[in-house]
C-alpha cells in the first residue's frame, strides 16, 4: 500500500521556501523557479485522495477533474499566506475541491448541450421511436434524457433568478 500521508509541517516548510524564491524572483526580474517535486508530490496526493471520496467517485471524468485539480494548485502555489493560515494540506484541498466542482458544471453542461441537440434535431420524437405497427416504442434512456434536460434547465432558471435578485436565499424560503 503507498503512502498518502502528508506531512503538514514539511508541506509548511516547503511551500515558504518556495514563495520566498518565487517572489525573491519576482523583485529581481529573473525567472520564476519551478515548484519542488515534493509540493508537486503533495498536490497530486491531495487530488488523488479527494477524487476517492463518495461525492467524487464515479464520475467518468475523473481523470480531467484530477488534472484541473493539480493545475490550479500550480497556479496558485505561490499565493499561500503563512500569516493566514499555518495549513497548506487545508488550502490545497479547498483549490482540489474547487476544481472538482468547476469541472463537474463543465461536463453537467456539456451532456445537456448534447441531450438538448438530439431533443431539437428531433431524435426524440415520438413519430420517430414508432414501430412499423405504429407502436410507440418504449426507451427508458430517451426519457431520462427529457428528465436531465428539464432538471439542467430548472436549475439554470433558478441560478438566473438568484442572480437578478428575483429569488432569496433557500435558507430563507422568501420570494420578492
């Protein structure tokens, strides 16, 4: 079995080291300096272990949320405040997370895209699913297709309208 423990003092100490030359770097005009194998080693754990939770599992697209995942933290790397917080492995995890959610919409919206061309082009069609007895043919996928399309398009009304300012909060249970 490997080992996913990180260490979070030695993350600490890594990750300080690596600001200090990144933004030594950055008052000099040279080039910024790769982030050390071992901060690398640590985002992936992070990515790799949070991809096993429950809410994370099954999606096909494991393998893009992962990369997403460790792509951000790269980005970031540099950004961690000591003087906020003493716990990289946290706010790593929060960006792991964060990135998981990003690309979960990413694909949530890509398959409706997708339903929402076969429901226009027409593939959806009664007329079309009948037999040649004029008997409508019975397919559990084309009604779930039907379903994830008026659920995508329900919650991106409500989303519209929490943004306009139209809906409260859910905690709140109040409509304007």
């Amino acid at each position: 079995m490997k080992n996913h423990y990180i260490d979070n003092k030695e993350f600490l100490r890594v990750i300080l080291e690596y600001r200090n030359e990144y933004y030594n770097a950055k008052e000099n005009n040279t080039s910024v300096p790769k982030i050390p194998e071992y901060i690398g080693m640590c985002f992936i754990k992070i990515a790799e272990n949070l991809a096993k939770k429950q809410n994370f599992n099954s999606y096909s697209f494991k393998d893009e949320m992962l990369l997403d995942a460790i792509e951000n933290c790269v980005q970031v790397c540099h950004n961690f405040d000591p003087e906020k917080s003493s716990n990289p492995f946290s706010y790593f995890t929060q960006i792991t997370y964060f990135a998981f959610v990003r690309r979960i919409v990413k694909e949530k919206k890509q398959l409706y895209i997708k339903y929402k061309a076969t429901q226009q082009f027409g593939i959806l069609d009664e007329a079309l699913l009948e037999d040649e007895n004029g008997n409508v043919k019975q397919f559990e996928m084309y009604s779930n297709l039907n379903d994830y399309i008026g659920d995508y398009e329900e919650a991106m009304e409500l989303d519209r309208q929490k943004r306009k300012g139209i809906l409260h909060d859910e905690n709140d249970g109040e409509f304007e």
